[in-house]
C-alpha cells in the first residue's frame, strides 16, 4: 500500500466522518428545537394560566365581599348616589380593574398571550368604556398607565357614549 493509498483512505474516514457529524448535528438541532417549542408553549400556557387567575381572582374578591358588589353596582348605574369615601374606592375598584388588564394587554402585545386569550379582556374594556362612571374616571384618572395601553383603551371608547350605555356592563349594550 503506498503513501497515496493510505491518502485516500484517509480522506474517506474524514468524508465519512464529516457526514455523521452532520447527521448528529441535525439531530441535536431537531432535539433542541423540539425542546425549544416545549419550552415556549409551557411559558405562553403559564402566561394565560397567570392571566385568567388574576382576573379571576380580582371578580372573586369583588362578588365575596357585598360591600364591594354593592359599591362596584351603584358606581357603574348610579354613580351620583356614592358618597365622597365610596367615590374613592370606587375609582380604586376601577384603576385595579385596568391595572389588571394592562398586564395582559402587554404580553398579547410582546405575542405571549393568544388573540384566543386576549379577546376577553378587549370585550372587557369595551364593555367598561360604555360605562359612563368608567368613562369619567378614565378621563379624569390619577393612575399611570403605559402610553400603548392608554391609547389602546382610548380607541376603544364609543363615538356615542350616551347612546351605548344602554344595558348592563356584563351583557353589553341592549339597544
């Protein structure tokens, strides 16, 4: 066998070896995108978990408390009939309202949270910005909000706000 010989056999092992790298490196590739696609959708459902359990949460403590039923009810119909003290924390009902879906809005925004997850919480606004209370604590809030999402509730406020109150915040408008 000469020199020459032993030459090409030497570059078929490294030919040969060549191709199984790659092929083991498509593999892992493969493997780690498969885990890559795991991971996500395991952070997107903890997301959407995290984000009805919030909300969730924030209706419970509205519908065990009949202090807080009863405040959030005549705030949204009557307002006119809340005391100064009531007016405070009926306000403080809506700001923790809002602050609870701004949240939401952000991850929808950053494509963490599905149109599936986050059409509730857009029906939510638009049913809250027919409330004539809601809308003047929106006008007049204290509470910061991000740009986005202030704009973003801002283009949901009806054009005829005196028209769409009709109905109950929770059914939508009725006429």
């Amino acid at each position: 066998m000469t020199i020459q010989d032993l030459g090409s056999i030497g570059e078929l092992i490294a030919a040969v070896a060549t191709v199984a790298t790659l092929v083991y490196l498509a593999a892992q590739i493969r493997q780690n995108s498969r885990q890559i696609n795991h991971n996500t959708n395991s952070v997107l459902g903890s997301v959407e978990l995290e984000t009805t359990r919030l909300h969730s949460d924030w209706l419970l403590s509205v519908a065990q408390s009949s202090e807080l039923s009863r405040l959030w009810r005549l705030g949204l119909s009557e307002p006119a009939e809340l005391t100064e003290d009531e007016e405070i924390q009926f306000a403080m009902l809506i700001g923790s309202a809002f602050y609870g879906i701004e949240g939401p809005f952000r991850q929808h925004k950053r494509g963490l949270l599905s149109e599936d997850s986050w059409a509730p919480m857009e029906e939510l606004i638009a049913r809250y910005m027919r409330s004539p209370a809601v809308l003047a604590w929106w006008a007049r809030r204290e509470v910061p909000f991000s740009r986005s999402f202030s704009e973003y509730v801002d283009s949901k406020i009806p054009e005829d706000p005196v028209e769409s109150t009709t109905g109950s915040i929770w059914s939508g408008p009725t006429a």
